[in-house]
C-alpha cells in the first residue's frame, strides 16, 4: 500500500493487467505518442501521460498508436474484441464519440445480442470527462448518460485512485465493452493504493459518508464536491449519507432506496446535463419505487442546460459547487 | 482456350460444381423469398441478393476455415455462400427462435461464428472496421487466417470505410476489401455518389492494389480474391476489389424500383447472368457436362422447398427469454 495519484493508480492497474494476459492490448491515438516521428519513442502515454512507459514495457504489437480515425480504430478494436483479444481502446476526450457512436452503441453494444448470444466483446473504452479545465465545450461534457442509455454497455466512473485501479481491473476482465470514464480533474488526486492487482465488482455503491438527514448521491468527481457540503452541514447538525454510485451500468439502485428510505429525502449532485441525465434517472427510480419514504421533493444540482463555456468564470458557474449542494440540502430540510 | 487452361490448373471439377451449386441455391432461395415476402410471410426489412451471386462465392470459394468473412445487410448470398446452415439461415430471417441468431437479428444481420461469417451491418462501412480487427487478431494470434470485408458501393462512401482502408494500409493487415458496387446505394446511383466513378481506383490513395472486375463473372471474381487473398496471407497487406454488379430487385423487397432505367435487370438476366456465363464457360471448355449442372438445379430446387417449408412451420423465440444475451453473463 502506497499513496498514488489516478493518474499513477490506473497506469499501475494498466500493466498489471498487461502483465496477467497477454491479450490485453492497448490501442488509440498517442497512447504512447511519437509514432514515426523521429524523437523520443513513447513520448506522450496519451495527452494527460496516463500510458505512459506502456510501450517500452509492452512493445508495438500490443501498443497501438493509431491515426486519428476514431471510427475506424474502434470499430477494429470490437473485431479484435470478437475474435478474442482484450482490447483497452482509447477514446481520449468522451465528447469524440460523435465520431465513432455507431461503432459503440451499434456495434459493441448490441453485438452480442443482435447475434444471439455468439460472441463476446471484451472490449475497455477508456475516456476523459468532465469540465475544469477551460478547454472549452468539445473536450470537457459528462456523456456518461449517453453511455448509460444503451443496453449491452457497462459504465463506470471511478472518484478517486483506489476505486479507479479495481474497477479498471473489473473493466478488463468483464467479457462485455465497457466504457471506463476517468474524470481529467482527479489525475492529481492522491490516495492509498494497494501496489498488489484487486478488482473492485460492477453495481456496487460506495457509502462514502454515513448520516440519517439526507441522501446525497454524487457521481464521479461530484463525490468530493457533495462532501465538501456534507463537512459543512455536519457542523450544522445535518447528516448527510454520500453514496457514490461508481458504476452507472449496472446501476445500484438497491443501496440508493435504502439509504432513502433511511433519510426520506434525497439531492444528487451530477455534472453531466440537467436533462436525461443520471440525476433524472436516479430521481425517477427512487420516485417510482420508494415514493412513500420521501418526506421532500428530489432536488437535483447538475449544470445548467447549455454547452460548456471556455471563459474560466463561466466555467465556474457551469461546474456544480458545496454552495448549490447545500441550498439544495436546506431546501429539503425545510430550512430555505 | 486460355480460360480452360486456367481453370483446370486452379480449380477442381469439384470445386467447379460446388462454386455452380452455391450459386444456383442463392439464386433459387432468393426468387423464392421474393416470391414468399410479396405473400406476407416474411417480417421486416428484406435486401435480396440474386444477380450478385458470383461475387459472394467467387470470395468464399478462397477462403478457410480460418478466415472471417464480414457480410452486409444484402446478407443472405454470403451467409449461403459462406456455409451457414441454409435451414438456419432461413430460420433467422423468417425471426425464429433457432434461427442462426435466435431471431435477434433477422435478414440483415446474418451471423455464424462457427461457420467464419460475421456481422452483416446495417452500418454499412463499418465491416471493414471490424475485419480490420479481426485480421490484426489473426495476426498477433498467429492463425494464418484473413478477413474479407464484403461493403457496397454506397457503403464504400462512409467515412470509417476510407480511415480503415488507412489503417488497414499503414499496419499491412491481412484484410481484403471486397467492394460490391451493384450500381445503386438504396435508390441513388453510384454513377452519381461516387467522385471519379470508380472506387477501386482509391486503393491507390492508400497504397495498396486496387483492381475491378465483372461481378457477374465468377472466375473473375475467383482470380482477383485469390490473389488479394495471398497476398494478405504473405503478410503483405490488403487489397481493394472493386466488382461491378446490378441486383435483380430492389434496394428491399417492396421498393418498385422507378429510379431504374427501363429494361436494365431485363439485359443483365439476358446478357450478364452469372450462371448462365458459368454454364457457357464450363460447357464450352468442356469442364461439366449440361446434365450434371441440370442435376444440380434440381436437387437445389428441392432443397430450397424443404428449407423454406422448415422456417415457415418453426416457432418464434420463446418470449421468456427475450432480455438474453445481453451481457455475456446471460446465457
């Protein structure tokens, strides 16, 4: 056990299970970096240095730097999938799905069961979500909803290194495509990390925090947003219960009822879009099957419905705060 | 006689009467679905693939068990071609419930892994993606095996058509893509769609060979997959075929086909039919005798009545289990 940052936990996760099977490939547009190029062999491990060192170690049959050809990469990346290697695909930014989406919610997602149950897909998408970095509305949405919309996909996104590194883990070994969301504001974040492989199971939701006031559930880098107001509130007398989710495919909703049935009243804290989105889904499964416990209406914290701007006070105001989640804790307190 | 020369050193009398025989089947199966759709038996959205016959088995004739072939929607020739269960095949696109996908995917979506056949798509392009992946697993798996794409013309403008001919090019996987420009995506020709008129001639773009053939002219076909196929296997990169064909029906079965000049099918059944030239060409040379063929359209013809009578009485998926297959863990 060591402290790690994500950035560390999930290359450590990566060559771990590299090193486990070897048909595990990586595959994607500089995920070493440098291909051809004439400089410095393995100079990038992708834009934010996650892979990096993974082509020295591994070497080009299982390193793959590809053109930018999102479509035609991950749509070989499924046949490598079906034929029986483990690819972990790179999408870089989530927000260029627009580009390989029929690949993805066509066909890695409907593979199996479009063709009666022949084949398996054990395919990892890894992407970046997420705002904060001021780079604008193409590099920075929460599509995790759009991911979580399709039968057939699995999707996780881990809050910290510990959670990132086991459900990584999982994500490799699973023999469905899953799309692995890391947010690009917790690469820095730091936490212990066993050095040793562990895998963390699908549809399980973290309690991060106990408390019998309200339920707060919070996704992704939002965890540590909800638990800034949760400290908060704490020294108000409110306790608040923090479930992270951790997989939104396959969905916890077991834990989210009881926990609100518990409290009676629940806030999500989401980044990703007001509408259609996983505060939506989450506020319509507790309406529809723990009504009678709710002692409040649902409150939802989530952007406002709009793109992503790149001016840094916008981005402020788009991104979620611990001020909107504890208005919204004292709105269901009664306490306005 | 340079063609009986040739023939006779590439191809067996066998292999001959089975290249006839696949191609006869397709073409009774296919005048038969067209005939049981008209009734209103058959679900869904049907493509047909008489007239193109040569083509899907002028590329499956190449291939080994180790080899994937990548179907389109027009996929019930190839899945024929290919040996899929001809019961099976005929089972999923009626959408029963042992049809070769258990009625999951019906007549676009012909699927077999066992028989080497994958995913016809209904994003049309994208098989060339996915060969491209199942060849580089026949690489680092060291297999010995290839894939053939099979993508139209209207397919061959998608954009994932061009990156995987890129990707497929710089990383020399052993992938073939087999073009099959019958002249119209849906009703839109590719006299119209397609920049310069010829698609083949992209290869060249993407350093690879790129040559077109007859379609209708099975030994054409033959000849130019045989090599594209060898080359793939020396390690030496894909190919692009381009093979010019027209299909008997429509883009589905019920479109009426206005947008098709007056007596164009007409001509090419007359003039162009793949069978006939196969017959004219074996007889000719001597190869085959006329009553042999004869007995081959008589025991397919019969076939094809069994087949057809099997799916028709066959039942639907069982409704319990219609949220299978999902996930891998359901089973």
């Amino acid at each position: 056990m060591s402290k790690k940052t994500y950035r560390q936990a999930i290359n450590e996760g990566l060559v771990q299970e590299m090193h486990r099977d070897p048909s595990v490939i990586l595959i994607g547009e500089d995920v070493a970096g440098g291909a051809g190029a004439g400089g410095d062999v393995d100079a990038w491990g992708g834009p934010m240095a996650v892979t990096k060192g993974l082509l020295s170690e591994f070497g080009p049959k299982r390193v793959l730097d590809t053109p930018i050809s999102e479509a035609a990469y991950m749509g070989l990346a499924i046949g490598a999938a079906a034929s029986g290697l483990r690819p972990v695909a790179d999408l870089m930014f989530n927000d260029f799905i627009g580009v390989c989406f029929d690949q993805i919610v066509n066909q890695a997602a409907k593979y199996r069961y479009m063709y009666g149950g022949q084949d398996r897909i054990p395919l990892t998408v890894r992407t970046m979500i997420g705002a904060g970095l001021g780079i604008s509305s193409q590099h920075s949405q929460c599509l995790y909803p759009v991911f979580s919309y399709f039968a057939g996909l699995k999707v996780v996104i881990p809050s910290g290194p510990y959670d990132a590194k086991g459900l990584l883990a999982s994500a490799i070994r699973d023999d469905d495509p899953v799309i692995f969301c890391e947010h690009k504001m917790l690469y820095e974040m730091v936490e212990e990390v066993p050095d040793e492989p562990y895998a963390i199971p699908f549809g399980e939701a973290k309690f991060v925090r106990e408390g019998e006031d309200v339920t707060i559930v919070a996704l992704s880098r939002m965890v540590h947003i909800a638990m800034e107001a949760a400290e908060s509130l704490a020294k108000e007398g409110i306790g608040c219960e923090v479930i992270d989710p951790r997989t939104t495919t396959p969905l916890d909703t077991e834990s989210i009822i009881e926990s609100v049935e518990e409290t009676g009243r629940l806030v999500i804290v989401d980044e990703a879009g007001p509408r259609c989105g996983m505060a939506s889904e989450i506020a319509a499964v507790v309406a529809e099957e723990a009504f009678s416990a709710l002692n409040a209406p649902i409150i939802k914290v989530t952007p406002p419905y709009t793109p992503i701007p790149a001016a840094p006070n916008l981005e402020k105001l788009y991104i979620p705060d611990a001020g909107q989640v504890i208005t919204a804790v004292h709105k269901v307190m009664g306490r306005e | 006689m340079d063609t009986a020369q040739g023939l006779i050193m590439k191809q067996s009398k066998t292999e001959l009467l089975s290249a006839y025989r696949g191609m006869r089947t397709i073409r009774i199966f296919e005048d038969r679905m067209h005939v049981e759709f008209a009734g209103g038996g058959v679900p869904g959205f049907v493509h047909l693939y008489a007239g193109q016959e040569a083509s899907a088995v002028g590329v499956c004739a190449n291939l080994t068990d180790a080899d994937i072939l990548l179907n389109t929607h027009r996929a019930h020739g190839p899945a024929i071609a290919r040996g899929a269960d001809i019961f099976a095949v005929a089972k999923e696109i009626y959408c029963r419930g042992d049809g070769l996908c258990r009625g999951r995917g019906g007549s676009a979506h012909l699927h077999d892994v066992k028989s080497g056949l994958w995913g016809a798509n209904s994003g049309v392009g994208s098989g060339v993606a996915l060969g491209c992946g199942a060849a580089l697993a026949a690489r680092n798996n060291e297999t010995g095996g290839i894939a053939v794409a099979l993508v139209g013309d209207g397919g061959a403008n998608q954009g994932v058509f061009l990156e995987a001919m890129n990707l497929a090019s710089i990383w020399k996987l052993p992938v073939v893509i087999m073009v099959e420009n019958n002249g119209y995506a849906e009703a839109t020709a590719a006299d119209y769609a397609i920049a310069g008129g010829d698609i083949h001639k992209r290869a060249a773009a993407f350093d690879m060979p790129g040559v077109v053939v007859d379609g209708h002219d099975y030994f054409a076909v033959y000849d130019a997959v045989l090599e594209a196929a060898e080359r793939a296997r020396a390690g030496h990169g894909p190919s692009l075929i381009e093979a010019k064909q027209r299909r008997y029906y429509g883009h589905f079965e019920g479109d009426a086909q206005s947008y098709r000049p007056k007596g164009e099918v007409e001509e090419y059944r007359k003039n162009r039919d793949c069978l006939k030239q196969f017959r004219q060409k074996v007889i000719l040379d001597d190869l085959i005798a006329t009553a042999e063929l004869d007995a081959i359209d008589g025991e397919v013809g019969e076939l094809i009545d069994r087949v057809y009578a099997d799916a028709i009485a066959a039942p639907f998926p069982s409704e319990g289990e219609f949220m299978q297959y999902i996930y891998a863990t359901d089973t």
